[in-house]
C-alpha cells in the first residue's frame, strides 16, 4: 500500500497496549460460547523495574458459585395424555392466559403453578390461545402460545413443573397445555440421569 492512496496509516501498538488488549479480549464473555476464562498475562521477559509504576490492572472478576443442573422435563407419556383428554384422569385446575400482555401472563402463570403445587394439584390445563387474531396491527400473532413453553422450561418455573404436552383438541389443541404439576417435596429429579 502506497501513502498517497488516499488511506490513512494504522500505527502500530505498543507493547503495553497489546498487553492490555490482551486482558481486555480474555475477560469479553461471547454471547452464545462459554465465557473464555480471564487469566493474568504470562510474566513479562523485563525486569520489575523498568515497568511503569501506573500499570492498568485487569477487572477482577469474583467467580458466581457453580449452578445446579436443571432437572430434565419429562414428557407426558401416551396413555397418560389419552387419560387426561378422555377425562380419566383429573385435570384439577385451569388457567386462561387470553389478552393478557406477556409480563402479566408470566407473572400471573408463575403464581397460578405455585398455588397449584401448594394445594397438592397434579395435572393442570394452561389456556395460552391459538394467537389467531391481534388486537391491532402493530401486535405479533400468538405471542403466548410460543412463548409458555418456553417459560415452562426456565428454572423459575422447573421447581413447580414436571413436564408438559400439548392438549388434545377437546381441551383447546394447540392452543393449550397439559402441565404435570410437581409435588411440594420430591426431590428424586434432582439432576439429569
């Protein structure tokens, strides 16, 4: 590259500044990788007293302790759902999540599964609606029938929730839920076996 191209010339970093970038790059989390683990840079190849004394110190970082593997949902088996949509088997509680907006509907859905469970309910239907009309033009179409499955599985809602299917036709189809309700003290899905 010639200089009277019309480019400006990069300078070239100095040692220091690399250091630095270094420790700057290694403390950046990815956004979908695993965070890349800030080390301190390897000792440097000078004497300690020709380095300068206002030297940067990387961010310290205090490690958050280490979280428990979520317990894996599982999924209703076939005669259990043909129990629930021939009536057989219980459906103790319902929830309609119809018109509400999503932080009301994740709010009053997380309170409705705590009462369920508190009160010893095993099986409960959630109504989130087919999404097939919005209220103006500007609102995205089936919102909450996307998005509570979704909740279902977060660890908020996992200490209340054993697993989940879709409901059959009679009970709203794809507009609606089975969720098994987990009991107050098991503690046998712990971990992921």
């Amino acid at each position: 590259m010639r200089a009277d191209d019309g480019k400006p010339r990069r300078r070239k970093l100095t040692e220091e500044e690399r250091t630095l970038w270094g420790w700057i790059t290694r403390s950046v989390a990815p956004l979908r990788r695993q965070p890349v683990p800030a080390t301190a840079p390897p000792a440097a190849a000078t004497p300690a007293k020709t380095r300068p004394a206002s030297r940067p110190h990387p961010p310290s970082r205090e490690k958050a302790p280490p979280q428990k593997p979520a317990p894996r949902l599982e999924p209703l088996d076939r005669r259990l759902k043909q129990r629930l949509a021939r009536g057989r088997e219980p459906i103790e509680a319902r929830i309609d999540l119809h018109g509400r907006t999503q932080d009301e509907a994740h709010a009053t859905l997380l309170r409705f599964l705590r009462k369920a469970q508190d009160d010893g309910v095993r099986f409960v239907l959630v109504i989130t609606g087919k999404g097939a009309r919005a209220r103006d033009e500007w609102s995205e179409r089936g919102v909450l029938k996307r998005q509570v499955p979704l909740w279902l599985k977060l660890p908020e809602f996992r200490a209340y929730v054993v697993g989940f299917e879709p409901a059959h036709v009679g009970h709203g189809g794809e507009g609606a839920l089975y969720v098994r309700i987990k009991k107050p003290g098991d503690r046998r899905r712990k971990t992921d076996r």
